[in-house]
C-alpha cells in the first residue's frame, strides 16, 4: 500500500483517499486471519513502509538510463511523490535516534538532515503539484 500510493497517487488524491484506501486494505487482511492487528497498527505500518519507498525509488535512480527522458521523468515523479507522502505522515518520527557514535545513529543523523534539507527546498514544488 505505501508503494503503491506512495508512488503512483498524486499528493492531492493520495491525502483524500489513503485512509479510506488503507480501511479496505485493514478489512482484507483481518478477513484473511490477521488477529489483533487494529486499523492504528495498519496505520503505523503504512506510514513505517513509507521510508521504505524512498529505497525503492533510490534503487531505481541508480539504474536510471539517463538518456531516456521518459524514465528519467517517471522515477523522478514517483521520488516527488514519495517524499511529499513521507512529508504529510511524518516518518521522521521512525529514524532512530541512539548514540551519536554507532553506525547506526551516523546514518539516521544524516538520513535525517538530508530528509529536513530536501523537504525544506521542495515544499514549494510539491505545493505546486497538489
């Protein structure tokens, strides 16, 4: 569901529709046996999955044919996407935050402020593209 909507839903669409969209999506599972799994866990769960979504665009940057313009729009419109879902559901809030000196923590600081930054110069674009 984070991919999907993460990606391929435009940030005005995905905001009105996601909750609804992961109600149905709750109801499947639950009828399919998931037991003690409440629509706040699933919540949780899609907005965890979202940093997840940034790996899979990032993957794709990096195997991107940057003479096809037409994949090179695609990826970057899926990244655009992605990071305004991230924006809107605060995942920030799911980057560990352990001891400056493990590896662990370096990564998260700098995912972090590479995440601020970014969100910080893009919040007009993606403002234009609701």
């Amino acid at each position: 569901m984070a991919y999907f909507l993460g990606t391929n839903v435009v940030p005005g669409d995905r905001r009105r529709i996601e909750r609804e969209a992961l109600g149905e999506y709750h109801d499947i599972v639950c009828r399919l046996g998931a037991k003690d799994f409440t629509f706040e866990d699933c919540w949780r769960s899609y907005r965890q999955n979202m940093l997840g979504v940034l790996i899979a665009c990032t993957l794709g940057c990096g195997g991107l044919d940057v003479g096809f313009q037409r994949l090179h729009d695609l990826v970057k419109s899926a990244l655009v996407r992605a990071l305004a879902a991230m924006e809107d559901l605060d995942v920030a809030e799911f980057l560990p935050r352990g001891r400056f000196l493990s590896a662990g923590s370096a990564f998260s600081i700098l995912s972090r402020a590479a995440y601020k930054t970014y969100r910080l110069s893009r919040r007009q674009q993606w403002t234009a593209n609701d």
